[in-house]
C-alpha cells in the first residue's frame, strides 16, 4: 500500500474532513439523539435510591462524553495523518523511493 | 376496588436474583415485556404504597420484621421504590464500537518512513485502546439496561402481589388516622418487604476505571527535517 492509498483508505474509512481544519468530519458519531436525564435512572427517588440512581447516570453521561471527546481527538489525528500522506507523496517523488 | 375482587391470598417474598442474566434468555425477554407492565399497575401502586407508607411512618414495623434493615440500607419507604422503579427509562444506546487501524504496510523508502512508522504505531496504538474503551461502555450499557429492565419487571410482579394480597385489604379498610392496629402494621410491613426485596443495587464503582477517557500518547520518533519527509502535527 502506498502513502496515497493509505490516506485515500482512511477517508474512506472514517469519513474525514482532510484540508478544512481537520474537523470530526462527516463520520463523526452525533451521540445519542435523545440523551437521558438523571430522573430516567431514578435520581428524582428518596434516600439511598435516588444517590444511586444519579451515581448511575453521571457515570453513563461521563462515559458518554469520553467517548465524544476520544472520537473527535482521533479523528483529527487521522485527518491529519491523511493529509500528511498526501503532503508527503507529493514530496517524495523527489527525494525519497516511493515502491507503488 | 378491581384489585379487592381478585381472590385475598397470603403472601410470599419469593427469591430475587435478577441481575446479569444472560442476554437473550428467557428471562431476559420477559423481563422487557414484564417491565412495560410496571407501568400500567403504578397508579394502584403508588395508592396502595401510599397507604403503607403511612402505616409504617404511624404505626412503625415488628421488631426484627425484615423490612427494617431494607429501610435502612436505602433509606426509603417502599413508595420510594415504586417510584424509582417507574422512573427508570432502559435501553441505554451506546455509541458505535470504532473500525481498528490497519497493520499497513506502507511501500515506502527512506527517513520519512522511520518517522511514520512510529507515528502509525501510536495511533494504532490509541485506536486499539477507544475500541476496548467503546466496547466496554457497549457492555456497560447493556448491563444498566438489564439491571433496569430486570428491577422494573421484578418490580411489576411485586406490584400485583401485593394489590392481590389480603395485606392490602387489611391496609385499605384500616381506620384513616386512627388506631393502628398491630395486624395493620405487620401487613404494612409485609407488603413493604415484598416490594423492598425485589430493589437490588449496581455498583457503578466496578466500572470506573473502564469508562474513563484515555489520553492519546504521541509515539516516540526520530526528528525529520522540517520541509521534507512525512511530518504531523499533533
């Protein structure tokens, strides 16, 4: 595989936005359209049940969000990564062997 | 009064387990049709269970009855428990696993190809990590979901049993704030274990280190030469 074809595979792959600012691109994922509230995990309930009603979804929002946040980071970084390649081919048919 | 009309019997605090089951059991499919029934008893429910909280509030439970220590452990009457149960609003829809990197390689000859190598290799790397990371919130997304579906339909039957019981027709023709009497008291609290019982916990403690976000940790490599070769920037 080629640095070319590499970059190409991975637009195609993850559906990146390569050479706009490298934004999450069309494949990033939007996230649950209807997000839940502590209330569907039972934290407007009394006592103990309640506490562990909102632990549950402040854990489940939290992850959530990590998730978002670890897409949306990588995403740009194999953006960026694909862009590199193209830079890079372009280059190289200069001053390095290129073997595809 | 449709409740009244269904034979009086005794009840049971039958063993609850519920909890992890297998996806795709039995169990597990009734426990989604079950649950939708929670729904539908919750205004007879919540009216018997307001009663009974207020005989428990009034009047106290037995010595040593076993609804005590699940009043303490949650600190909430068994209307609490109803409504907590209602409340509850599974499946959890967790975001898609991510495709893995490639192993590729990359045709490709001279000093860029060191540095891309590393390069690469860290974000398969990090790739390799938000899959195991995505596929554990998958998982913990179907585990809150059972744990919902399964508290909620356990919840449900408990429910029935309890509009059924000859408890609840000693809770709904005791004297309004009056005596209680201690056959009233000890059917508020039968009926109130009954529901209690069914309340198991989820410890989102075990789950923490699984969830958490992981940092990306760019790769060593050997310095290019600006202008030439293959360079990021991130």
């Amino acid at each position: 595989m080629t640095p070319d074809q590499l970059a190409t595979a991975l637009v195609a792959t993850f559906d990146l936005d390569v050479g706009a600012g490298n934004g999450p691109g069309a494949g990033a994922h939007p996230g649950p359209a209807d997000p839940l509230s502590p209330a569907d995990f039972g934290g407007g309930a009394p006592g103990g049940l309640g506490e562990l009603g909102r632990a549950v979804h402040a854990q489940w929002a939290a992850a959530l969000a990590a998730r978002a946040a670890e897409d949306t980071g990588q995403r740009a970084r194999l953006a960026a990564t694909a862009e590199g390649l193209r830079a890079a081919t372009d280059r190289y048919s200069t001053t390095d062997t290129l073997d595809g | 009064m449709a409740d009244l009309l269904q034979p009086a019997t005794r009840l049971s605090v039958p063993e609850v387990a519920h909890g992890g089951r297998a996806l795709g059991s039995g169990r597990h499919r009734m426990d989604r049709r079950q649950s939708a029934v929670l729904d539908r008893l919750l205004v007879s429910g919540r009216d018997l269970l307001t009663r009974v909280d207020r005989v428990l509030t009034d009047g106290g439970a037995p010595a040593d009855h076993p609804v005590l220590p699940l009043i303490t452990r949650w600190r909430v009457l068994p209307g609490g428990a109803l409504e907590f149960a209602a409340a509850l609003r599974p499946p959890l829809t967790a975001p898609p696993v991510p495709a893995a990197l490639p192993d590729a390689p990359v045709e490709w000859a001279g000093p860029a190809s060191a540095v891309f190598g590393a390069h690469w290799a860290g974000l398969r790397a990090h790739q390799e990590t938000l899959v195991t990371r995505a596929e554990a919130t998958a998982e913990y997304a179907t585990q809150v979901s059972d744990w919902m579906f399964a508290l909620r339909s356990d919840m449900a039957d408990a429910v029935a049993a309890a509009l059924g019981s000859a408890e609840a027709v000693a809770i709904r023709t005791a004297l309004p704030d009056g005596f209680v009497a201690p056959e009233v008291v000890r059917a508020a609290a039968d009926l109130g274990h009954l529901v209690l019982a069914v309340v198991t916990p989820f410890d989102p403690a075990a789950w923490t280190a699984s969830l958490s976000e992981s940092p990306y940790l760019p790769a060593d490599r050997p310095p290019s030469a600006p202008g030439r070769g293959f360079t990021i920037n991130t």
